[in-house]
C-alpha cells in the first residue's frame, strides 16, 4: 500500500535521498533522535524517511525505563502520525490524540501506547523526504502545543541543517 500524497514524487525522493546519502539508518541521525527524546522527555522519537511501502527510521530513540514495547526500523505508511505530516507538508502537533477520533484510530496508537505527537516534514527541494517527530505514552495539556511545536520545527531544522552540511549542498 501506498500512501497517495507520497507516490507522485517517489522517483524524485528516491534521487535526493542517494544524493543526500540517506540510504539507511544512521548513528549521527540516532543521535539526532535521541536528543529530541530527551528534550521533549518522551521516550520515542524518529527521524523517518519514505519509501514506497514503508516508513523508515533512519534515526530512532527508545529511552530505557520502563517496560516499553519495542520500536523496529519500519513501520507500514498507514501506521503513525508521519504520512499525515507528509500530506500536509507542515507540522502536526497532538498533545492527545485521542482529542480528535480521526487520529485516535491510528493502529499505532495502541500498538505502543501512543498519547501525544509532534511531527514535522523533512522537505528539500520541495520533496518531502520524511519527518522529525516524538511520540509520549502520556496525553499532554493542550497549553503545551505551542512549545511542542517550537520543539519538534527546531530539531526538524537542526536534521536538515546536518543533513546538507553532510552532503556539500549548497542552496541554490
């Protein structure tokens, strides 16, 4: 299964992901993710980039603590917030998903306990590539959305910014 919003530039986003060296999980972008754990002190958070039938986590934190369910590399593109941040191609931000039903019904909600999200779209050349985003098991006050928001577009810059630097690109 495809996701519609992502298959009229799956050539293009295969390209730009070579050129950008992005062909598989990377420590630099675990890193990446793990610092936006912690700062958003969630114990989940991604740096994941498209393909054709899957997300991939090229950048992944699972915080120890806890009994946590476990968190692979990929995940189908009809799980999880990520796809919806790529339609939109900007920022989503759900201190509770379970506010609106349209989002609670999300198979990954369940799947590891998902109570709160911010996500942001990885776009280059005006492709969406993928997302920056954490994840919470706990539902957060919807005052805190603002933060959130400033929290997961500065990371979401922070990985572009290393993402460039890391391939000589300069813009055009």
């Amino acid at each position: 299964m495809t996701t519609p919003a992502l298959q009229p530039d799956h050539k293009r986003r295969s390209e730009l992901l070579h050129a950008l060296g992005l062909t598989g999980p990377d420590p630099k972008l675990d890193e990446f993710a793990v610092r936006l754990s912690l700062a958003a002190a969630v114990p989940y958070a991604m740096v994941n980039i498209f393909g054709t039938q899957h997300q991939q986590f090229f950048g992944l934190a699972t915080l120890p603590g806890g009994e946590l369910p476990v968190v692979g590399r990929s995940m189908p593109l009809d799980h999880g917030y990520c796809p919806e941040v790529a339609r939109r191609r900007n920022a989503l931000v759900l201190p509770s998903v379970y506010v609106s039903p349209r989002f609670a019904s999300n198979p990954v909600a369940d799947l590891i306990g998902i109570r709160s999200y911010a996500g942001a779209p990885l776009i280059h050349e005006g492709v969406v590539l993928g997302t920056v985003c954490f994840v919470g098991r706990e539902s957060q006050p919807k005052s805190e959305g603002q933060a959130m928001l400033a929290l997961i577009k500065s990371h979401r810059d922070a990985v572009l910014d290393f993402i460039h630097r890391r391939a000589g690109y300069l813009p055009r």
